[in-house]
C-alpha cells in the first residue's frame, strides 16, 4: 500500500507539471542521472557532467527510486536484477551496472552533441539551467 501511495503521488506531481523534464514518456530529451552521495562512480559521472557541460537532472536515488525503478524494467523487460549505481537515462538509452563508465559518459556526450544538448556557459556547479 505504501508504494501504491509513493506511486500516486509520484504520478500527481508528474501530472500536474507537464514541464517537468522527469516525465518518463516526454518527447524531449533530458539526461537524468540517479545518484547516491557515497557513490564513487556517482561523484565520476558528475564531475564529467559538469566539466563537459552536460545539462542533466540530479535525482537522488532515495527520493526518486520507484521512477528509477520504472526505467530499469523497462530496460529488462520487467526482470528484476541487481543494480549498481548510477542510472544514466538519455532518450531512450537507460545505463546501469556498467563496466566501463567513461565509454558511456563518452557515449551519451556524443548523442548530446548531436541533439544540440551541450551548453557552452550555461550551467553552474550544480548541473542547472541558470
């Protein structure tokens, strides 16, 4: 009942703010990066983020984990697995327990630049839109 409860609310806010980039079906494309603060390779991804100046959306895994949750199964076909962190979620490439984190963070700057996403002065440190 209680993820039930986070679900609803979840979708609410998500429904009542249809700008939010968060929105799972939205057209556009964000890069949503679900972190932890004690994750080593969490604090490489931003760091690359930031010195790339990659627009993202910060998501702490402990507030957004059933949205998370929702982009892995979609990803696995509704398989549960075991997952490290982070999530990386551009478009439609969702990334979790990868090997090699630079490829992807490579990866996901080329797509980026290709969707015209890079921002040259526009980000502060904490990877939003000033």
């Amino acid at each position: 009942m209680k993820i039930f409860s986070l679900f609803f609310i979840l979708l609410f806010s998500i429904v009542g703010f249809s700008q939010n980039p968060i929105e799972k079906n939205s057209v556009q494309k964000e890069l949503l990066f679900f972190s932890n603060n004690s994750c080593g390779k969490c604090k490489v991804a931003k760091k690359y983020f930031d010195e790339h100046k990659m627009p993202y959306q910060n998501l702490t895994i402990k507030q957004n984990r059933p949205l998370m949750y929702e982009f892995i199964h979609q990803k696995t076909k509704g398989r549960n697995i075991g997952i490290s962190y982070p999530v990386l979620v551009y478009g439609d490439s969702i990334y979790f327990n990868m090997k090699n984190l630079n490829a992807v963070l490579s990866e996901i700057e080329k797509m980026m630049n290709i969707d015209g996403k890079i921002l040259e002065n526009n980000l502060n440190k904490g990877g939003e839109k000033q």
